[in-house]
C-alpha cells in the first residue's frame, strides 16, 4: 500500500520561508515524477513544481520561480519544497503527488498561511 505523507506547513510571516517535506512509503520515488500542487481557498489546484524521474529537469510555476525549490533525497525516499521570501497569496494547502504512468498517488496536504 502507497502512502505519502507531506509536512512542514504552518504560519510564518510574509518574507520568511518554509520547508515542506514528503514521505513515500510502498515505492521507491526514483522512478517517479514527483510534484507539489497547492490549492488556495476558492481556487482549483495549481501545480508548484514538478522533478521528472529521468532527469535532473524540475519545472516551477512563474510564480514561485526564484523563490521556492524542490530537492529529492531519493535514498530517504523523500521530497522536499523549500519556499524562500513567501508572500500572503502563498497561503494555500499544499499536496505532493507521486506518478509514473497510470499510478498517482497523492497526500492530504499541509496547510501553510503567510500572514502578520
């Protein structure tokens, strides 16, 4: 049974940074595109960032680009999403997504808020 399990979220203040962590148990992550999403308050889902399997290739929003950077410590089967100088339209449950062909998994997300 796959599980993926994100944490890290919580408030901080505009300016300040997080850093999200994500868990998988059940695959290895290596050789699946792993993502972060977020979805703000009466908004649909938006991807973050994307770290493809076969390449060191990783994809970010515009808006995050800059500011936020996802790693992968594939041996601790773990992602990580490391947001710098956050901003309040930040505020969002954040998801991390695991994928490779049909197969997508999916946690039940972290809160974060940027707010003073």
């Amino acid at each position: 049974q796959v599980q993926v399990v994100e944490s890290g979220g919580g408030l901080v203040q505009p300016g300040g940074s997080l850093r999200l962590s994500c868990t998988v148990s059940g695959v290895a992550i290596s050789s699946y595109s792993m993502s972060w999403y977020r979805q703000a308050p009466g908004k649909e889902r938006e991807l973050v960032a994307r770290a493809s399997s076969v390449s060191s290739f990783t994809n970010y929003a515009d808006s995050v680009k800059g500011r936020f950077t996802l790693s992968r410590a594939n041996a601790k089967n773990t992602v990580y999403l490391q947001m710098n100088s956050l901003k309040p339209e930040d505020t969002a449950v954040y998801y991390c997504s695991a994928r490779r062909n049909v197969n997508d998994y999916w946690g039940q997300g972290t809160q974060v808020t940027v707010s003073s």
